[in-house]
C-alpha cells in the first residue's frame, strides 16, 4: 500500500499535479466530493495557521499541533485478534475501510523516509505476513510517526448515522454524513450477497452443476468435522439456490429471484471430500489422495487436490461435467452456499459470461517486505480459495508449480505458483480466515458472508464461538437443534455429539 501511494504521488508529481490528500476507498464506499472537498479544505488551513504561529517568534512552544494527518472511522478489536496479530493495544485505532479514510500526502512521504532509515524496523519486520492492510498501514504510521487516526463523525458507518436513535447519548450525531458504506448484504438478517436484481441478466445466473467444492482433510477429522460440516452446509439439501429459504429473513428476496433461478431448482454444488485415508461419512465418499498428512503445511495434498480435479472435471472425455468455477476449502471452513453461488454469478457477469480469463480469488493476504519492495500476494485457505477451470488447467500443466517441501503452507505455495504464471490474487470481501469474534462488529454486521473459518468439536460448541445470533443467521435450519441441546443438554449430550 505504502509504494502504491508513493507511486501514485510520483507520478502525479510528474504531471504537475499539486495535491495534499490521499483518499482511500474501496467498492463499499460512497461520498459527497463537495463536503470532503469543504472537509480536506479545512484541515489543510489548521495545519497553515499551526505552521505559522510556530514561525513567529516568543509565541508559546506548548501549542499542540492539529491531529489532522490522518483521518477516517476509528475501530479497534473488542478481543485481540488473530487477524491482526492479537494486537492489545486498546488506545490504538485503524479506520472502517468501507466508509474510506485520508491521509495527509507529507504523511505518507515522513512515512517512506522514516522506513528507510529505520534499522530497527528492517531487523524486526523485513518480512511479515500481511492480513489486513488498513491495519497494518495505521500501525505503521503509529509505530513509525506517532501519528493517530483522528476521528471525524461525518465519515458515517452508513447513511442512518445522521438519525440521533443510532447513536449513544454521550456520541456526536453528525448533521450530514461526508462518507458512508453501502452493504452488498440481502438485508441485516439476511446475511447472503445481494445481487443486483435491475441489472442482472439470467444468462449469467451460475448452474450449481457447474461448480464444485473440494473439501481438504485428514482421518483424524472425518467423525468430527465431516459430520458436522455435512450437517451445516456441505449436503445435498443446502448446496442449491433453495438453501435460502430455510432462513425467514430470506424469503422476500427469494421470491424477488425465483424466476431467475427456476432453471437451476434441482442442481446442487458438487462435493469432493479429499484426505489420507478413504472413509464414508454420513453416506459421502472420501477419497484417499495417497499422499499421506503433514502436520503442519498442505502444500503435496493441495498438490494432488489440483491434479485430481482436473484429471476428473477437465479432462476426462467420459464425464459430461462442464465446470467453470472450483472452491478449495478446509474441513472446518464454514460456506454459505447462496451467497457463494451469488458471488460466483456476479463475478460471472463482470467478465461477460467469457469463461477466457484466469480466476484466483478470495481474502488476498500478502507475504513480503516493505524494505525490499517484494511480496506474493496469496489467498488465504481458511476462508475458502476460488479458482476458475482455466486456471486449474494452468496449474496442472505447469511443470515449475511444485513443492518446496511436503508440508510448506499450501496457500502460500499456491500463490507462489500464480505469481508464476502471471496470474493476479483478487480480493473479494465476504471470505473470513478466522472466526466472527475476530472482526469489528461493523464487518460483521453490515458486510456480506460469504465464509467463516474454524469450528469447534460439535455444533452446539461452535454456535456458541461464533455468537448464537449471528450462528443463527448463517445456518437458520439448525434452531432446533441447538435448542434441543440447551433444553436437555446433559442427558442427550451423546446423542447431539453424533449428529
């Protein structure tokens, strides 16, 4: 992020093009360019009037300067998070990237000069895997600068920040908001990717026939993950278009969509259950890869993953399977099939139904060095990786695509084999790495889901890590369930164990 904002100022500077600000958005934000414009304007005559004041002479050195290099919605983790390194600085705040945020061009030239010149951090952070970049781009211009995100009140969660109800007695309710995020989410409780419904044209409604879901595990795990994952989305009763309806909050936007997908009632999302050891669990084939486990890294299973999907979807003349699109996941990934299909479709649409271009997407983390200018760009597992046939083809085929070792991190060595190939990791917001608990409630609550990752020993146990409520939105059909669990918990705690 850091080289990409100084390239941008070079080349601007380049062009005789004077600016002060950076602003950061991404696809959920909107704005009003004249009041950030009024906003940016204001700041830029505070820091002019500080500046001179400390040029004249016997004026008091005590005057604090404007806390306006960086601006944008302060957040912090309610728990320390593995997303962000289990951080435990509850004074240190990174700003909501949805409703944007700015940063003061001499900011982030201090920033360059100040990484540059910093031996400390080139013997503690050359290189360093990184998860969230508005995190780590604010912990650096703390750690670096000193400088804080400053909170502005108009860079609104969302357009109803103006109304006094959403607000605490003691919070500033701003008059009208300069930014705010839109949701691609259905609705609040419908927690699924939105299509959207004026301008989609059912020619690109994705076939769940023509996807498929390899799922990554070990014999250890087949009784406990398999079991319960094929409890909670990975079965032929939720792998559909019609999964949505078991959710009440649905139903409205179901209907709104019904003649879309009237074609596709029938289809399911194929499975492929990949281990170390064939099994049957809850009459689902797993399949030995013969590669054995490794207990750290994946990278020979993910390895023989690839070469199995396309020895079986692409080029077996016998087979009438006709996939476009392959999303390799973890035996404790947590799908939400709907929004996946959503998601798959709408990605379908941007590149105009064409099937001629090379797919690899999902949460993009980056492993790299800020010293040395060099990354590989990787998405994470956990979450869930998608790839298209055409790029499952070149991996097949590419003979340099290999291994370092049996057990290096199979996500990592994926993107180590795209970075090869030329092919670009694209991140798509609605994949999670970790669970709920790990994100700002605003994320959580306003942003699509597509995937979650790890799960606890039953489902009982794992409802409960990941907040009933929001438990409840992901997979509606197990209510009942976990309600029969807390009713009678002790006496059929065996008998719940087995579902």
């Amino acid at each position: 992020m850091i080289f990409i904002l100084d390239q941008i100022y070079v080349k601007e500077s380049n062009n005789n093009n004077n600016f002060d600000w950076f602003f950061i958005i991404n696809s959920f934000t909107r704005f009003e360019p004249i009041l950030l414009n009024e906003l940016l304007f204001k700041l830029n005559k505070e820091q002019t009037i500080f500046e001179k004041i400390q040029n004249v002479p016997n004026i008091s050195s005590n005057i604090k300067p404007p806390n306006n290099n960086f601006i944008g919605v302060q957040i912090n983790d309610n728990v320390p998070s593995i997303v962000h390194h289990y951080n435990l600085d509850k004074n240190f705040k990174y700003p909501f990237h949805h409703s944007g945020y700015a940063i003061r061009r001499f900011t982030i030239e201090s920033l360059q000069v100040s990484i540059k010149s910093s031996s400390n951090y080139f013997n503690k952070n050359n290189y360093k895997i990184y998860t969230d970049v508005n995190f780590e781009l604010s912990k650096l211009i703390y750690d670096e600068l000193n400088i804080k995100l400053k909170d502005i009140p108009e860079f609104c969660i969302n357009i109803d920040d103006t109304n006094p109800k959403y607000h605490k007695k003691t919070s500033i309710v701003p008059k009208k908001c300069i930014t705010w995020s839109i949701s691609y989410r259905i609705s609040n409780n419908c927690v699924s990717f939105s299509l959207p419904l004026n301008n989609t044209n059912q020619k690109y409604i994705i076939n769940p026939n023509e996807v498929v879901i390899a799922i990554k595990t070990t014999q250890k795990y087949h009784n406990n993950r398999i079991s319960q994952i094929n409890q909670l989305w990975a079965n032929k009763k939720y792998l559909n278009y019609n999964s949505i309806n078991s959710n009440p909050y649905c139903k409205n936007y179901f209907s709104s969509i019904s003649h879309l997908i009237k074609p596709f009632n029938d289809k399911s999302i194929h499975i492929d259950i990949l281990s170390d050891h064939n099994d049957i669990i809850n009459n689902i084939p797993i399949i030995d890869l013969k590669t054995g486990n490794q207990s750290n890294g994946h990278c020979l299973k993910l390895y023989s993953i690839i070469h199995f999907l396309y020895n079986k979807y692409i080029i077996n003349i016998n087979s009438n399977y006709k996939i476009k699109y392959f999303v390799l996941v973890d035996d404790d990934t947590l799908i939400i099939p709907f929004s996946l299909l959503n998601s798959l479709t709408y990605i379908n649409q941007q590149y105009d139904g064409n099937q001629n271009f090379n797919l690899y997407l999902g949460l993009r983390y980056s492993l790299g060095s800020i010293i040395d200018n060099w990354s590989i760009d990787y998405i994470t597992g956990g979450g869930g990786i998608v790839i298209n046939s055409n790029s499952l083809s070149k991996l097949a085929k590419c003979k340099e695509c290999i291994c370092n070792k049996p057990d290096e991190p199979d996500d990592m060595a994926l993107g180590r084999w795209f970075k090869f190939l030329n092919i670009k990791a694209i991140n798509f917001n609605g994949f999670h790495q970790a669970e709920s608990i790990h994100y700002h409630s605003y994320y959580n609550y306003f942003s699509h889901i597509i995937s979650y990752h790890k799960i606890e020993s039953n489902i009982y146990d794992t409802a409960q890590k990941y907040n009933s409520k929001i438990f409840n939105l992901l997979y509606p059909h197990i209510n009942d369930i976990n309600k029969y669990k807390e009713n009678d918990h002790d006496h059929d705690h065996n008998k719940f164990d087995e579902l």
